[in-house]
C-alpha cells in the first residue's frame, strides 16, 4: 500500500499546469478563436470545447502505452544558454511545431486529428508555466524541496498547481478574472504565434520563481508571484488561440 502511495503521489508530482491551470488556458484561447479557427476545430472534436480537453495528454500519462510521449510536456535551456533543441531534455517545443505542420495538411486520421489537437492545446498551456521550461538541473523544480503552508512539497507542484488553487476560483472565474482589465487593442497584441517568445518568458521568470528564501513557502511567495502566474496563464490563453488560428486558416 504504501509503495502504491508513493507511486501516486511521484506521477502526480510531474503533472503540468494542474487541471484547473490548463483548463484556464483553454477557455481563455477557445474565446480567441476566429470563426474559421472555431468551425475546423467544432469539427475534429465535435460538441466540446478546449478547457475540457485540454487535461487529456496529463490523464494517459499512467496508460504504458502512452509513455513515449512523457517528454512531450516540457523543455531544456541550460543557464546563460539558447534553447538547443530536444537533447537538452524534453521535445514540447518540437512537438509543438511538429503538429502545428501536420495539422492542416489532412493527411491524418480522425482519431491522430483529436489527439494532436489535445496535445497542442496542452503543450502551448505547459510552456507557459515556468518551470516546464527547466533549467536542467532539477527536473524543472521537481527536485526543489519546498513547504507550502507548511505540508511538503516542491516548488515545480507549487507552480502548477498550488498557486492556483489556492485562489479557489473554478476555472470560468478565473479565466474572467484574468481577462477582465484588458482593453481589445490589448487583447490583440497579445495574440502572438511565436513559440520561442513565449519559451523565452517563461525560462526569464526563473530569477522571481527561484527566489525561494529558506524554501518555506507561504503568503509571502504568493504577494510576489501571483502577477507573474495570471500573466502567465493570461498569455497562454493568448497565445494558444493564435497558434490555433494560425493553423486553421
Ligand atoms: N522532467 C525534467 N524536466 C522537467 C520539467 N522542466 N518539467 C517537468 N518534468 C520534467
Ligand atoms: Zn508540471
Ligand atoms: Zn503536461
């Protein structure tokens, strides 16, 4: 019993955004779609909509036949480095542009459409969280010790989920929230396809996210780091609904 414990609670420590995170993503991109983007989409996966997917490529992790794709979730930029491509660890960024080509080209079947749909709209959300652009040295925070509110943990688990949940907004709220200070003009300059900026913002947060003190972890962290998070989680939105505009054209 207790190995099992200790299986669920590793696995569960190397989930990306949390489920409440992604979904915040998807809904705030699936309010960004143009009507083509939006009809092509409507059309791969029928009556649903990109928060309520957006969980799957998380939720196969513990199915063996889905294993090749663990690396799919983050990426590797060593300090004072470029991004040098998936040997540095991880190929969210390959991935990403992977299917953004295969997409379009309507070469797939049905089922290979869905999925990969599922997994850009995930990895554009993972690449927003900071530290699943790791440092390769500790597996993107999973190997910081932390303690939030005193309960044990590491500081990759405060990142995808603990910061946000310990809002408790839902998903909808939040998504609004985020939103609800910018202007249109604002909102379309948001709208950026470019998957190296976005990389690039999130390996540049690592001085603020790092800032750890002794490691224990509570409202200061929060007061300092909040902003950080809901830009985060606002650009992913953003920047996830003009991936997909860009490829369904
Ligand atoms: N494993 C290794 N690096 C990682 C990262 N940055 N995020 C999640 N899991 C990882
Ligand atoms: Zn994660
Ligand atoms: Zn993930």
């Amino acid at each position: 019993m207790r190995y099992l414990i200790t299986l669920l609670i590793s696995t569960s420590m190397l989930f990306a955004w949390g489920k409440t995170g992604h979904r915040i993503v998807g809904m705030i991109a699936e309010e960004n779609l143009t009507p083509e983007a939006k009809e092509q989409i409507a059309g791969i996966l029928g009556h649903t909509d990109l928060a309520r997917i957006s969980n799957w490529p998380d939720e196969i992790k513990s199915d063996p036949k889905w294993d090749h794709t663990h690396d799919w979730h983050y990426c590797t930029i060593f300090d004072g480095k470029e991004y040098e491509g998936p040997e540095a660890g991880g190929r969210a960024i390959q991935k990403v542009v992977e299917f953004s080509d295969l997409l379009p080209k309507g070469v797939l079947s049905d089922r290979d459409q869905k999925n990969i749909l599922c997994f850009i709209v995930h990895i554009v959300g993972d690449l927003h969280q900071p530290l699943h652009v790791g440092n390769g040295t500790d597996r993107g925070g999973n190997a910081v010790d932390v303690t939030w509110f005193r309960d044990s943990t590491n500081l990759h688990s405060v990142w995808d989920s603990k910061m946000i949940d310990h809002m408790q907004y839902s998903y909808t709220e939040y998504a609004q929230q985020i939103q609800l200070a910018l202007t249109d003009e604002e909102k379309a300059g948001l709208l950026n396809p470019d998957i190296m900026a976005y990389v690039s913002a999130s390996r540049a947060a690592h001085g603020q996210v790092y800032d750890i003190g002794d490691g224990n972890l509570s409202w200061k962290y929060i007061y300092k780091n909040r902003e950080l998070m809901e830009d985060r989680l606002l650009r992913g939105g953003f920047h996830l609904a003009a991936v997909l505009n860009n490829i369904f054209q």
